[in-house]
C-alpha cells in the first residue's frame, strides 16, 4: 500500500472502531489528532504517537482531514454542529453507521457548510482493521475518495460506489440484511437437530462449508433475475422448491417455524400467482413487491 503521511488527520470518537481505526492510521505514521468525549480513551494512541485534544473543536482546529466515528447519526450532528464554522473549506469523512437517508442528509448539510463529505460503511469489527478481509464501503465526493485513498486503504479494502452519499449505507445495510438472514438460517438448523443431542458446534462444522458451498448459486440467480426470464431451463422450480417438508419436520422437533415459513410464503405468494413452474430466483418479485 502506498501511503501519504504528509497527510494531517483527526478523529473524533474513540469507541471501540474509532479507536482502530486512529491505531491503524498512527501505526501507518500519519499526524493523527484524537479526540473522546469521554477522557482517558486517548491514552493508548498517545502512547503510539497521536496527540490528544481536549474537546473536538480543538481537533478540527488542528487542522487536516477530519474523520468521524461516533455511536450514531444524532451524536454526530451533536457533535459537528456547533462546528460548522471551523469546519468550512475542510474535508470529512463520516464512517459511523447511519441509514440512507441520514448519510445523505449529513452530505447536505457538509455541503452547506462548505465541506467536502464522503460517507463510509464498515464491513468490519475493530480487529479486523488494518487486516486482510477488512472492507469499507464508501460514496460522497469522488475527489474525497481519490485524494485520501491510501490512507483509506491503512483500514481494509476501500471500495466507492459514487457520489449519491447513500450509496455505501445501502450496501452496507444490504449486506447486513442477508448476513442476518442467513445466521438465522444457522440457528434453525442448529435448533432442529439440537433434540436429537447435536451441538451447535457440531452442527456449524457442517453447516459453514454447506452454506459456503450454497454462494455459489448467488451468480446464476443474479443472472436470471438481471435477465428477466424467470422460465429459463435448468433452474430448480418455484413448486420443487416446496418447504412443507422443512416445517414439518421442524415441528416434529419442537421447533418454531417462523424461519423456515418467511422463505415458504415467499415461495407460495409467487406459486399462488402462477408462476409454479418458474425458478426459485422468482422469490425476489415477492420481496421487491411487499404482499
Ligand atoms: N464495533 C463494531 O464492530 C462496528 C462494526 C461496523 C461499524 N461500526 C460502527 O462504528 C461506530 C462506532 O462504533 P463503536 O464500536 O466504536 O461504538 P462504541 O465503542 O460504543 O463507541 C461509541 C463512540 O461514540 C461516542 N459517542 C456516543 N455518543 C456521543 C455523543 N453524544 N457525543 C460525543 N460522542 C459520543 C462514544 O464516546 P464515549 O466514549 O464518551 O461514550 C464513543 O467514542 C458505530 O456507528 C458503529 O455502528 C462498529
């Protein structure tokens, strides 16, 4: 990676991924400013090299880019509001989690203020900063992003999806969506064959390369759905796609069904509007047009 450590930077919020992220960029040797709302949270970063600021004024005052990662939206504006005035004609980027919606309203009012915003999602936990498999999304200004890719890229891989700043929350949210999904996926399993004395942990041993193996089908339902054609030959149909089987031996287990019965109404709002015989992919039309 290349780096350009004439590059000034504060960070604002030591929580846990603030804090990697200020470790990463201190290691990587650039002038990092840190500042915590709470005090003490300075201390191991100013042992590494950065400077502690007593309040987030004088870290924006420090001058360079400002980098922003606090719990949520409502503490970032409490926290960059009163300094509009200091932060006119400056850089920001903004990696606290927030919605569409709020990445695209702060990017208004960075844009009021006169300051240049990118947005960023994190596809990571503190300690996969730094390391490889590491990922954050971003989108805003596309000369933010080109001028401070190195330093971007001290934290994981730097991906930018353009300058609607909503965009990188949408694929982070997007992405978190079918994470989610799936690890309730997990826990149906490990819930069905807990009766029968199955450990979750044995169960995961089967469960993660089956399911690694399973993501691979994502390309060919990607290119059905990006096509349009639903009855293309050679796609398992929506009718073998029954689930009944799944419930009922889910409750023969004991078991709640919630899971297993999102995914078969999906399936059967698409059968009952007679498309059976089409691909399972079809699902999505059920998902994209809310029953
Ligand atoms: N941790 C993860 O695995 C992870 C992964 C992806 C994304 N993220 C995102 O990264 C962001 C930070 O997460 P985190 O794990 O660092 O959370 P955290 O450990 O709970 O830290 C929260 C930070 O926000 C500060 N803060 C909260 N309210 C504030 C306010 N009103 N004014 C000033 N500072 C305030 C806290 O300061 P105090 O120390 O004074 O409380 C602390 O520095 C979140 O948006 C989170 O969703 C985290």
């Amino acid at each position: 990676m290349t780096t350009d450590n004439n590059v000034q930077v504060s960070v604002l919020g030591l929580g846990a991924m603030g804090g990697a992220l200020a470790g990463a960029l201190v290691r990587a040797g650039y002038t990092t400013t840190v500042w915590n709302r709470t005090p003490g949270k300075a201390d191991d970063l100013v042992a590494q090299g950065a400077k502690a600021a007593a309040t987030a004024g004088d870290a924006v005052r420090s001058g360079g880019l400002v980098i922003v990662c606090l719990l949520d939206h409502t503490s970032v504006h409490e926290v960059l509001d009163p300094l509009s005035t200091e932060l006119a004609g400056r850089t920001l980027i903004n990696v606290t989690t927030t919605s569409p919606a709020q990445s695209r309203e702060l990017a208004a009012w960075a844009a009021q203020a006169g300051v240049a915003y990118l947005d960023g999602g994190i596809m990571a936990v503190p300690n996969m900063i730094g390391r490889p498999g590491a990922s954050i999304l971003y989108s805003g200004s596309a000369d933010v992003f080109d001028r401070y890719k190195p330093l971007l890229d001290q934290w994981g891989t730097s991906t930018y999806f353009g300058e609607d700043a909503g965009l990188a929350s949408l694929y982070d949210l997007a992405l978190l969506a079918g994470m989610y999904v799936m690890f309730a996926g997990f826990m149906h399993g490990a819930a069905m064959v807990s009766p029968a004395g199955v450990t979750a942990g044995e169960f995961a041993t089967m469960a993660a390369p089956w399911l690694t193996a399973m993501t691979g089908a994502f390309e060919g339902f990607a290119a059905v759905i990006d096509g349009g054609d639903y009855t293309v030959e050679g796609q398992q149909s929506l009718e073998f796609s029954n689930l009944d089987g799944l419930l009922t031996a889910s409750s023969a287990q004991g078991i709640g069904t919630e899971v297993v019965s999102m995914v078969q109404r999906l399936i059967q709002r698409q059968i009952d509007a007679g498309h059976g015989k089409e691909g399972f992919a079809r699902i999505i039309e059920s998902i994209k047009q809310p029953g």
